[in-house]
C-alpha cells in the first residue's frame, strides 16, 4: 500500500505542478500583451503629439506670413 500511496501522492503533484505552471504561462502571457498595448499607446500618443507640433508650426508661420512686417 506504500508505493501505490507514494505514486498517487506524486501523480498529484504532478498534476499540481502542471496547473500551476498553466496559469503562470497565462500571467506572462497576459503581461506581454498589456506591455504590447502599452507599447502602442505610446506610440499613438508621440504620433498625435508630433501632428500638434506640426500643426501647431503651421499655424505660426502662416500667422507670421500674414502679418505686415514692420
């Protein structure tokens, strides 16, 4: 009855080990994803910023073609 108690107790943590090892695959991949999006926020964020910056250049200058120069 001992060895069949000691590979039951063993195949459990077997099983064990598998599950937990399952969710922590899930973790990382969950923490890569939202490191991904994060990634693309930020880049969406300089690229509309960038675009204000131009946009904002623009502005000047046409404003100071159009104003008569002293």
């Amino acid at each position: 009855m001992g060895v069949v108690a000691q590979f039951m107790a063993f195949g459990g943590g077997l099983v064990v080990a598998a599950v937990a090892l399952k969710s922590m695959d899930r973790v990382l991949y969950n923490l890569d994803e939202t490191r991904e999006e994060r990634g693309k926020e930020n880049l969406l964020r300089k690229q509309a910023r960038l675009r204000q910056q131009s946009l904002l250049a623009e502005a000047t200058a046409a404003a100071a073609a159009a104003s008569p120069s002293t």
